[in-house]
C-alpha cells in the first residue's frame, strides 16, 4: 500500500468543481510535485491534504490511516508555506522551536531539536535574529527548519520559492532536495514553475482543469507528454497542426502543410486532426541534410544557447541552439533546419480521444 492515497478525491463549491475525483498515490520518502497553472487545482488538492479544507468526496489515507476527517494538527503533516508566516516577533530559535513548545516538549529536548533543524539549513549561529535581519532565502530556511523540527510523516510545501530570486531559487532547489533525501520525508511540492518541478521531483502530477492530465517521471513527462496541454505547458514546444494519412505499426504518416511527417506513435490510437511537437532545442540548423528551409525572424542570445524564431512553409519554428562559442547567421538570413524522426511526438487535437 502507498504511504498517502487520494482515492476519487473531488472539491466542489456550489456549481464550480475545483477538483474532480483525483487518484493519486504517493510513496514513502518520494518527492512529488503537483504542477499547473494558476486555478487548476494544486493548491486545493494540497489544502485537502493538509486539512485546511474538507473534500466533498473521496477519502484520504497517511500510512494506513484514515485522515479525510482528521484535524490538521493530528495529521502529522509539515507544511511551508508561499509566505513562509514566521512570527515577527520571535527569534530564528523561537520560530522553529513554536510547535515543539505547543507540543509541551522539554527544554532540552526542544533545544536539541532545534539545534539540529538549524543545522541542516546551515543556519546554525543565527538563532537570536529575528525574521526582519534575515535575507528572503534565510527566512525561507527558518521556514522549513521549523517543519522539519516537528518531524513530520509528510512534508508539503506551497510555492515556497515563488518569493526569492532566480540565482537563489536554483540554489534552494538543489538544497531543498538534499535535505528531502537526506531525511527521507515524503515531500509533496505545489509548483506552477516547470524547471522547479523537474529539478527536484521523483514524479510530477501535470494538473489542468482539476484533473491529473499526466503522472509522470519529469523525463517522461518532458519526453513523452500524454496530452497536448502537458506537452505544451511543460518546456517550450513546436506545434504543427496536421491530418494523418496512414497509421503502421511504428509511426504514423501525417500531412503537415503538404510536407509528409514520419512521427512514432508510441501505441497512441491517433487518427484524423493531430498535433505534431517537436522541442526547440531538438531541431538544428543544417545545410546538406535540412528538411526544411527558412528565415531567420528574431535571434536572441541568452548566454547558455541562442534562441531563434524561424519563418518556414511549416509555419514558425522556435530553435534552441546552445552557444558553441560562435553566433549563428543573423536575422533575415535563410537556414536549413533538420531534425530526427524519433524527436517528433503525434497526439490527438485536444478534446479528442486518444490522448494517452
């Protein structure tokens, strides 16, 4: 049995479903990360879990037990919160030592406890400052060296990150999931930020609309999107709009603009109006092998790669070409581009069947 299970969890309020009858299991120790935009429904599903809210369905289990009714409190769940809520007018110590105090715990217990909380987020010597002399990243340590105090069977956070700087958030993100692993907490993350998501998770849950469009590894996820929103919201993405001709047992032949494109399948039941993508940074500039020849609209250079928008008989076509050290030709110059056949993914227009 999985350590947490949502079984057909669903959230209405009145005439609006927040959420419609999810299953999710979780493992223990596993980092998963509930991924979406704004509305789809992570942070309620998160809330449902904490206990904030009651679902108006569907049960909810924590290592065998029953918590769909459950007070917060008696769940024995952390959580992190967007703000981070730290008291202002306690010290560091003070912050993280709060639900050890309501727990009635012993000076010296909590002491310790506290001490080691610290430790892990390397804020060790900062236990007398206050929230106000610390920079965003250490209150965000407070933050989570207070839940972990608690020692938590489960670990939520809600967009802990969305407040510091990018420098900061990737630092934090590798931080954050050394310290998951190290302690082993089951780790439920709500993130609308999709590097995020695959920097830091075991499995990623692609919600839209109130369902789990796609449960997934992030490679997977990335690699082989289920649906066209997942494979649209999840990185950038080429979306060529086409009709197939013929389905054999490896690939499917679809039109594209009078060009015939050779896309795997993967099993997908795909017929009649399709999506073909293809990923920016898998398409190359090519002389003697293009299969297709352009102009360069706009080139932009953002350090690590260039990015370039590419005017075709396709249509538009972002390239992601990474800096070998030398520019590629400038804007209005023609190109080819290429690209491999196993790079192309085929799904059903959105609203369709076989999507998965």
């Amino acid at each position: 049995m999985s350590f947490l299970t949502l079984q057909g969890i669903s959230k209405r309020y009145g005439d609006f479903t927040a959420i419609e009858h999810i299953d999710l299991s979780v493992e223990r120790g596993e980092f998963m990360s509930l991924l979406g935009p704004s509305g789809c429904g992570k942070t309620t599903t998160l809330q449902m879990i904490a206990g904030f809210i009651s679902p108006t369905s569907g049960r909810i289990t924590l290592d065998g037990r029953d918590i769909t009714d459950a007070r917060p409190e008696k769940r024995g769940i952390g959580v992190v919160f967007q703000s981070y809520a730290l008291f202002p007018h306690m010290t560091v110590a003070g912050n993280v030592g709060f639900g050890l105090e309501m727990r009635k715990m012993k000076r010296d217990e909590r002491r310790r406890r506290i001490g080691e909380a610290l430790e892990l987020v390397h804020l060790s010597g900062l236990d007398e400052r206050y929230p106000k002399e610390l920079s965003g990243g250490q209150r965000q340590r407070v933050a989570i060296a207070r839940a972990i105090a608690m020692q938590p069977e489960l670990l939520l956070l809600d967009e802990p990150m969305s407040n510091l700087d990018a420098k900061l958030r990737e630092e934090m993100h590798i931080e954050l999931r050394a310290i998951q692993k190290r302690l082993g907490i089951t780790t439920i993350l709500v993130t609308h930020d999709q590097v995020e998501a695959m920097t830091m998770s075991d499995r990623i849950a692609v919600m839209h609309r109130g369902k789990v469009a796609q449960l997934s590894t992030p490679f997977d996820a990335y690699e082989r999107p289920a649906t066209p929103f997942t494979s649209t919201f999840l990185g950038r993405t080429n979306t060529l709009e086409g009709e197939v001709l013929r389905r054999n047992p490896r690939c499917a032949e679809v039109a594209v603009a009078g060009t015939t494109l050779h896309v795997p399948h993967e099993g997908r039941d795909v017929d009649g109006a399709v999506n073909v993508y293809i990923r920016p940074e898998k398409v190359r500039l090519a002389n003697g092998d293009a299969r297709l020849q352009g102009r360069i609209a706009t080139r932009v250079f953002v350090g690590n790669q260039w990015l370039l928008v590419v005017d075709t008989a396709l249509g538009r076509m972002h390239v992601a070409q990474p800096n070998f050290g030398a520019p590629p030709p400038e804007e209005g110059r023609e190109v080819g581009l290429a690209w491999t056949d196993d790079d192309l993914r085929v799904l059903n227009q959105e609203g369709r069947h076989g999507h998965a």
